[in-house]
C-alpha cells in the first residue's frame, strides 16, 4: 500500500503504533481474501457506543425515542461517507483493480465502512480511549448540543409546535394539586391534547416545571407511538 502514514496520522490526529492495523483496515474485500469487512463490523458498534454516550450527556432530558434519532442522524453512511472525504481516506484505499476503474474510492458504501474500519484499527491499537478521541475529532461540530437546534428548545414549544405542524388545537394546561407550604411547594398540571384520550400530569417545584414535564410525556407517548 503506498501512502504516505506521517499524512494520514496527521489527519487523523493518531499515531498507529502497529501499523499493519490500519493498513488492514483501508484494505477493501475487492483487493484481497484478508480485508476490513471485519474491523467495519467492530467499528460501528464502538461508533454507535460513544455517540450514544455523548447524546446522552448532552441531552439529559431527552427521551430514549429522541436519542436513538440523534445517534441515527450521525450514525449513517451519509455522514460518514462526507468525513471519510474530509479526512481523504479514499486517497489511502486498497481496492481491486475492478473498484479502482470504478471509482470505488469515490464510492459512499466503502468510504462509510472504511471509517468505521479505521476506528476499530484505532481501538485494536490503543484501546477505548483512543477510539472515543478519534471519534469526537473526525465528527467535530457534529457532535454538539447546537447541531441539533430542535432539542434546545423546551418541551412546552416542542409539542406546540408539534401540534400546529398538523393543524391541530394547541395543549390545554390546568393546575390540579398544589402542596406544601408557601416557601416550598410542588405543583402537579394537568396537560391535555386531541390526540391522547388521558391527559398527562406533570410534577414540578413551579407550575412552569410542572407544566415542561407534562408536556415532556405527552411528547414521550407521541413520539413512541407507531
């Protein structure tokens, strides 16, 4: 395989101490019988681990429905295809004389897999430290709270906005129990949707707190919903 590996670390922001890791793992099945088909299979699932791990620590009031939809966002040969670009892997492929006429180094499919591939090589060489690094390197900016402007908002504008988005009445908030003294209360509301049967309570320290996690279950139920 003739790169130049100074380059490739460089972008990569990783030096490979056994580097026959990532020459296996730039190496396509159409070049050979040993190939990273693999290190893509190890790759995804570390992948799919510590960009579950970051959604959930940037997003702790978001339901499982909410997270899995993030991670599937970030998580897709779409994506991976455009960082494989950014980082110039098709530059460093090993592929079969049939895939390089083709253009296989173009391709999104085998772009995709080699960066999972080249994350597991990263893991086999230096552990689960070293792959969560690379992996919030190679992703960057998209792996922050402001790549996802929809869970910035509250979860009251979130099901407004729901709702007018189907033409449908707004939710109707009421205030059901109060208790406590004065300088220590917990309310309970009420919150109700023409979509739900039952309305769901919320509980909070405040009637706006209260009202936020009712509306969050409400969303929880429509989201969830097949």
């Amino acid at each position: 395989m003739s790169f130049n590996l100074d380059s490739l670390h460089k972008k990569l922001n990783y030096q490979f101490k056994n580097l026959s890791l990532i020459k296996l793992a730039l190496t396509h099945r159409s070049a050979g019988k040993i190939h990273n088909e693999r290190f893509e299979f190890l790759g995804d699932a570390i992948l799919g681990l510590i960009v579950a791990e970051e959604l959930f620590k940037l997003f702790p009031d978001a339901t499982e429905g909410e997270l899995s939809r993030m991670r599937a966002s970030l998580v897709n040969r779409k994506v991976l295809a455009e960082i494989a670009v950014e980082l110039d892997l098709g530059h460093y492929l090993q592929l079969g004389a049939g895939e390089r006429k083709s253009g296989g180094k173009h391709r999104a499919s085998i772009l995709s897999d080699a960066v999972e591939a080249v994350i597991a090589a990263v893991y086999l060489d230096s552990g689960l430290m070293a792959s969560n690094l690379l992996i919030k390197g190679i992703f960057k900016d998209r792996l922050q709270a402001d790549a996802f402007p929809d869970q910035q908002k509250d979860n009251k504008t979130r099901l407004q906005e729901y709702l007018q988005a189907r033409g449908l009445p707004l939710p109707k908030y009421t205030v059901s129990e109060i208790a406590g003294q004065a300088h220590d209360q917990s309310f309970k509301v009420d919150c109700a949707v023409v979509l739900m049967d039952e309305v769901q309570t919320g509980e909070g320290k405040s009637k706006r707190l209260a009202e936020q996690d009712a509306a969050k279950r409400i969303l929880t139920q429509l989201e969830n919903e097949p």
